[in-house]
C-alpha cells in the first residue's frame, strides 16, 4: 500500500512539472505542447501543425496570472480526485492479487513485452520524430538566443521617447522599425539557418536524399518551426504595439495640433488618420513577416517549389480585429477630452468664425464717436495679449499632448487684424483733419498776407480777419485738441510712420506762426488803407471832372437837328446815357469806401441834372430812329407780311411821343425842327392807313385779289413784287370803301376756316379705348364721356357755321364735316347701345341651365355673340 502511494505522489509531482512545463511553453511559444507524441503522426513526420495549434494569440501579463491560477486549481482538484480513486481501485486489486497468488513469472513475462514494444517505439521515433532531431534543438536555441528580443516594432524606444510623439514621426520610426527587423531576419537569422543546415548535412544528421520522403518531411519540419516563430513574433509585436497604444500611463503621449481651418477650430492630424496609421501597423506587421522560404539548393541537389515559398504565418482575423477594435475604441475614448479642451476658446471663438470681422466691418461702416473707438482699440489690444497669456500653449489630455499654439497665433493674428483695422480708420479720419486744418492754416495767411486790390477787398481782409479771430481759430483750436487726442491714443499702439509725422509737424507749426502772420497782417491793413483813402480822394476828383465834360456834351445836343444825322446823334446820347448810368454806380461805390473809411458821404446832384436833361434828347433819337427803320421795313415788304393792326398801334405811339417832344423843344430851334419833320411824316403815312389795313389784311386770297382787281380796273396779285410802298404809288384810295367789303368779308372767312381747321386737329389725335371684358375674350369700348362731349360741341360748333353767310367758300367741306361727325355719333350711340345690351345679356346665356330652357334665344344670342367677337380693325 505504500509503494502505491509513493507511486501516486511520484506520478503526481511528474504531471504536475509537465502541467507547469507545457504552461510555459504556451507562454512563450503560443502552441500547446501535446502531451503524447505518438497520437499526432502529421506532426511527427514534419507535417504543418494543425491551425489550433500554430494560432494562439499569446496571452498578455494579466491573462497569464489568471490562467496560471485556473490550471493549478483545476488540477489539485483533479490530481486528489485521481489519487483517491486510483487508491480505491488499486486496494481492490491488490485484495485480488493476494487472492490469486500470481508468481513472478508473469510479471516478469509482462515486462519482457513491455519491452519490446518500448524499443519498436523508440526505433519508430527515432527514424520518424523530426522534431527531437538535434537541427531542431539547433534552431530553437539559435531563435531563443539571438532573436528572442527582435521585435517588429520596437515600442521601448517610444517609451523611451521624453517628448510626445509625432503622427508621421512615428509612422515613419515604425516602417523603420519593421524594415530593421526584417532586414536582421534576412541577413542573420536565414544564413545561421544555412550554416545549421549545411553543418547538419555534413554530419548526416539530415535524411539522405535518396529518402526523398524523410528528406522532404523534414524540411517540412524545419519550415513549421520557422513559420512558428514567425508567427510569434509576429503576435508578441502586435501585442506589444497594441499595450504601447493603449497604455495611457507611461506612453509619452502623441502630439495633436488645433488649427483654424475655414474658420472652425480643427484637429491636425485628425481622428480618422490617427486610426488609419494606428490599425495599418497590424497590417504591415503581418505583411512583413511573410518571408521567403528555405533554399534547399545549400544543401542539396533537390530542388523543392513548396518548401522555397514564403514563409506565411497564420494570424487569425479575429485576433487582429480585437486588437484594432480595443485601439479604435481607446482612441475614440481619448478623443473626448481633446474635444471638451476645445471648449477653452469659446470666449474668443468670435475671432475665428468671423463674428468679430463682421461685428468690426459693420462698426466701421457706421457713425461712431471717438470714445467709441477708444474702446473697441483697446479690447482688440488687450485681447492680443491676454490670449497667449491665459491660454496654455501645450495641454497633456489623457495619451494626447495638444499643441494650440497655431491657434492661439491665430486668434492674436486675427485681434491683431482687427486692431489694425480700427487703428487706419483712426489714423486716415484724423490725418484727414489734420489735412484739411493745414489747408486752411494756408488758406488764412494767403488771404492775411495777400495784398487787397481795391478798398472793397481791403474792408472784406479787416472782416475776414475779425472772423478769424473770433470764430475760426476758436474752432480750429477744438479740431486741433482732436487731433491731439488720436495722436495720443494711436501713439500707444502703432509708431507713425513719416508722412503722418511731416503732416502732424505742418499742422502744428502753422498753429505756432499764427501770432507772426497777425502781426504782418496789420502792418498791411495800416499801409492798404492809407493807400486806398488817397487813390479814393484822387478819384473823386476825377470823377467831377467828368461830370463838367458830360454836362458840356449835353449842351451841344441843342445844336442837332439834321435828320440825316439821326444816327449819329443816337449813338452819342446813347453813349451819354451809358456814362451817367455808370456814374451812378461809381457814386455808390464812392459812398461805401467813405462809410469805410468812416468818412461822409459825397453827394453828386450834377449827375442827375445832366441825366434829366439828356434824357428827352435820347428819347427824341430813339423813337425818330426808330420809326424811320419800321417805315423802311414795312413799305419795302411784301403786302400783308405785316399785321395791319400793330402797324397802326405802332404809328399811334410814335405819333404821340413825338408830338410830346415837339412841345418839349419848342424854345430849342434845332431839336424843334427834327421832332417836326418827323411828326410831319407820321402824318402822311397816316393818310394811308385805310389802304394799309384793307389790303393788307392776312386773311385775303386769291378770290379776294381778284375782287379788288376788278374793283380798281387792273389786275392786282399778292405776290413778292407787291408792297406797301406800290399800291400806295397806285393811287387807289378813292376805292377804300368798296375794299372794305371785301376785307371784312375775307377776315369772317378766314375766323371761320380756322375754326373748322382747329376742330379737325382735335380729332387726328383722338383714340378710342378698347378694354377686355372679364374673361370673355371680347373688348369693349371704355372712357367714352370725353368724346361723346366734344363731338356734341364739335357738331353745334359746325352747324354754327354752316349757317353763316359767309361758309360760301368752303361750303362743301364744312357739309362733308357735319356729315361724318353725324356719323360718329350715329354709330357711337347704336354702339353703346348694343355693348350695354350685351354686356347685360352674356351672363345670362352664359348659364348652362339658361340654355337648356330658352334654347332658341341662347342659339341666336351665341350667333350675335360670335359677330360681336371678330376682331377691330
């Protein structure tokens, strides 16, 4: 009973190391180590491993532990439920065996058989197992020493990292990492390899080729365990990159940048390339390590296409897609709190969407006081400091380190721009002032300092500079201090560039040489005046000397009285007239100078006596000129060219002046006899007046001429050869009477046919208006009241006419025209008669209903109705 119970314990402590040992192996080689070679022939014989078996993903630190301690409770409770079951049976048998008293021999028959079956299976092992051969043991230790360190991509140099990382740094350092790694595998990990094999082969510990099964088995082997441990670089480097990715604690964390994009605050790089870069690393890890497969030309003359393949380790997707899900969705995590640190720029968030800009364009486009803008420059001033000063540049926010310096560049940039925005409308509004107050610092001492022509322009400089000294420079003075303070205010935060300082410099120097230019203003004004009071007094002599020569010229006008001199004697006194017509005004202008000067006023009463006195010789010369030219004129013309009726008004009025002026004269022997024989003129032009405005009527034709030529016995045309001065020649006015008739006769003709004329004009311009009735489709004639009372008036007015004794002449037309007027309104009336019927019978015969019962009535209504319709033409 005892040795079975040391049998158990030893059989107990024996499992117990292979449980542990095989717990390792799965640890570091992510396969499970099978407990009975002879159950997996495949394998033995350098067949590829099942995938259950070359696909484990290797369990992380945690999961280790926790495996570790779910083994070895399981297997303490399996161990004790075995060893008591084992006791119990074995007690059993033991109680048989003492029963039957088997000897020795059988037991010793029983190992001897034992035996031989443990040597068949150990010379099958021998030439079958691959994988206790020594190239094997070779290879595991080659990896296990060298290459048990390589990874694909080294994440201890990023941990290493002091700084956060860079996106495309990292992506760069990891391709570089991938490419050191199979770089190393190619050139130290394949040639020891070779070096294991061709070694092996020398010593034949390598299938011969004649064996081409164990020979190719073998090989097999060799690619199975190369591709093993392909693969487990493969997963501790996905394991170990996905940790680094998702480990919060030690990384150092990956730079993210806030910049303005469009006017939105923006993520540089973005979540989605953070993803893409992050999950495209599983993808390049499993792409590098499918490696080219094992050149069996080293060591041999067979060439073999399966085993020079690539080496392709078998990663399952689902391994793969867990690690890049617990990535994405760290990822997705960690890029709350980027987002929520966004929210420190909400307060200055206007100055990038714009809000600001537009907020200060409208600003700009209004009317605002000088405060107002003293205020708007200092918040934008303020806020290009206070930015950068309460706002962290860098912000470590869970595995991301966010630079917001770009921003934070962007919005002082951007208050900056706004700032200087307001500053050139300050400095362009204020430069304007400061332009315009040097211009009219100009415009004053040019006018101070200009000497005055005359004493009128002296009297304005003394008023201009009262003017300026009581209001203007007062005014100026305000515009000025204005001027101060945006100097002030701008000088704290912009430098003036050289044009401001040389217009600021001019302005304020002609503030400072305004006293000096008042004081040379004076001594002008003093010398001016002093001047003009002796050119006045000067003058005014002048002028009464004139007035004695005017007063001599209008003495000789006594003396003129020949009528072929008429001209002459017009031009003088019209010059005359001129001169004291002037000297009116040059009196005037003496009194203002005196009222300047502070002196009397002169007074002039020669002036005016000359003038009285001149004034009935110019009127005598005017109306005598005058009439002789409209005689010439009106006899010379063709007869009828003019009025009859102004020609008689116009001789009545040069009649009576010159009779007037006759009496005037009647002591002034020459001027007597011009007015005389003037006068004696009026009076035969007027005996030949009743002839004048017989024939001379406008209103005669040439039915008329014909009259009067038989009249007078000889035949008389109204053409260009026939004027005044001929048919006075001709003696007729014994016929005057006769020709009376006939122009009465021709001027009632003529009234009339301007009368029928004007009615005819009215009616070329007259239109009717056609309007759409509803939606019938017929027009209708519409606004006719104005017409209906002018043809009323026109058909009276003609009637009128057409009783006259005197429509004769233009009998027929005046008939023709009281017939078509009667017409018009004939048609006008059955017209409106017709359209009012309809327009009251359509809706009626419109109605359905109204047609069904009255169908003959609606018939000849439609038939009417379509006449009614055809278009006017």
């Amino acid at each position: 009973m005892k040795n079975y119970v040391k049998l158990i314990e030893k059989t107990f402590s024996t499992e117990l190391e292979d449980e542990q040992s095989n717990v390792a192996y799965l640890h570091e080689f992510g396969t499970v180590r099978p407990k009975k070679m002879f159950n997996l022939p495949g394998y033995v014989r350098g067949r590829p491993a099942p995938s259950s078996f070359t696909t484990i993903r290797p369990p992380t630190s945690r999961e280790h532990d926790r495996n570790m301690t779910n083994i070895k409770e399981d297997f303490q409770v399996a161990i004790k439920k075995g060893i008591v079951d084992f006791v119990l049976d074995d007690f059993k048998f033991l109680m048989k065996d003492s029963i039957t008293k088997n000897d020795g021999k059988q037991v010793e028959s029983f190992n001897k058989s034992a035996r031989i079956e443990f040597d068949q299976a150990k010379q099958v092992i021998s030439k079958n197992l691959f994988i206790s051969n020594s190239v094997m043991v070779y290879l595991h230790q080659l990896w296990h020493k060298q290459f048990s360190d390589l990874r694909l991509i080294q994440v201890n140099t990023f941990y290493a990292s002091k700084s956060a990382l860079d996106l495309s740094d990292f992506h760069k350092s990891a391709n570089e990492s991938i490419s050191q790694a199979i770089t190393r595998l190619k050139k130290d990990w394949y040639p020891a390899i070779h070096q294991i094999l061709s070694l092996s082969a020398r010593e034949n510990d390598i299938p011969v080729q004649r064996h081409r099964t164990k020979f190719y088995h073998f090989h097999r082997c060799v690619i199975t365990i190369m591709t093993h441990q392909l693969q487990m670089l493969c997963l501790t480097s996905l394991s170990e990159v996905t940790d680094f990715l998702t480990n919060m604690q030690n990384s150092p964390g990956f730079k993210l940048a806030l910049i303005q994009k469009n006017k939105l605050i923006q993520f540089d790089p973005p979540l989605n390339k953070f993803q893409n870069v992050f999950l495209n690393l599983y993808g390049m890890m499993i792409e590098a390590v499918c490696l080219p497969g094992l050149d069996t030309r080293l060591f041999s003359d067979l060439e073999m296409q399966d085993l020079t393949s690539k080496l392709k380790p078998i990663i399952l997707e689902k391994i793969v897609d867990d690690y890049r899900l617990s990535v994405k969705m760290f990822l997705k995590e960690q890029w709350i709190g980027p987002q929520l640190r966004v929210q420190d720029f909400d307060e200055y968030i206007c100055l990038l969407n714009g809000e600001s800009q537009e907020e200060i364009k409208k600003f700009l486009s209004e009317d605002h006081s000088f405060e107002e803008y003293k205020v708007q420059v200092a918040k934008f001033h303020n806020l290009i400091y206070e930015i950068p000063i309460n706002m962290a540049h860098v912000v470590r926010v869970g595995v991301f380190e966010m630079h917001r310096k770009d921003l934070i560049k962007a919005m002082t940039e951007s208050s900056c721009a706004i700032k200087s925005q307001l500053t050139s409308k300050l400095i362009s509004d204020y430069q304007l002032v400061c332009k315009q107050l040097g211009e009219e610092y100009q415009d004053i001492n040019d006018k101070l300092l200009s000497p005055p022509a005359n004493t009128a322009e002296l009297m304005a400089l003394k008023a201009f500079v009262v003017e300026v000294e009581s209001v203007i420079l007062h005014n100026m003075e305000l515009k000025l201090q204005g001027v101060m303070s945006y100097i002030i205010l701008l000088s704290d935060y912009v430098l003036m560039n050289s044009s401001e300082m040389k217009q600021n410099s001019c302005t304020f120097q002609w503030y400072l040489r305004l006293p000096q230019i008042f004081q040379e203003n004076c001594l002008l004004v003093e010398t001016k005046t002093v001047e003009f009071q002796d050119l006045l007094m000067n003058r005014i002599k002048v002028f009464r000397q004139d007035l004695k020569f005017y007063a001599e010229q209008v003495e000789e006008f006594e003396t003129y009285g020949d009528i072929n001199e008429l001209a002459s004697y017009l031009k003088k006194a019209r010059s005359l007239d001129k001169l004291l017509a002037d000297g009116l005004e040059t009196i005037k202008l003496f009194n203002v100078e005196e009222s300047a000067f502070g002196w009397q006023e002169s007074h002039y009463p020669v002036r005016k006596q000359i003038a009285d006195k001149l004034a009935p010789y110019k009127k005598l010369y005017d109306n005598c000129s005058e009439y002789l030219s409209k005689f010439d004129i009106w006899t010379q013309s063709k007869i009828g060219t003019y009025n009859p009726v102004d020609i008689d008004s116009d001789v009545n009025l040069f009649y009576e002046n010159i009779s007037d002026l006759e009496k005037v004269f009647t002591h002034f022997q020459e001027p007597h006899r011009l007015a005389n024989t003037v006068r004696l003129h009026l009076d035969n032009f007027k005996e030949h007046m009743p002839l004048i405005m017989t024939l001379g009527n406008p209103g005669l034709k040439d039915r008329h001429w014909e009259m009067i030529s038989e009249i007078v016995g000889f035949p008389l045309k109204p053409d260009a050869d026939l004027t005044l001065a001929k048919l006075i020649d001709y003696g007729i006015e014994e016929y005057i009477a006769r020709f009376e008739v006939v122009s009465d006769s021709a001027t009632k003709e003529n009234n009339l046919e301007k009368k029928l004329n004007q009615m005819m004009e009215e009616w070329k311009e007259m239109q009717f208006t056609l309007a759409s009735y509803r939606d019938t489709g017929t027009y209708i004639l519409s606004a006719v009241d104005e017409i209906q009372v002018l043809l009323d008036d026109h058909i009276v007015k003609t009637q009128t006419m057409k009783n006259s004794p005197f429509v004769k002449p233009f009998e027929p037309i005046i008939v023709a025209w009281e017939t078509k007027l009667t017409l018009l309104q004939e048609v006008l009336d059955e017209w409106l008669k017709v359209q009012i019927t309809w327009i009251y019978l359509e809706p009626i015969f419109s109605s359905p209903d109204i047609q069904q019962q009255m169908p003959e009535e609606g018939r000849r209504f439609s038939a009417v109705d379509k006449v009614s319709s055809l278009p006017i033409y």
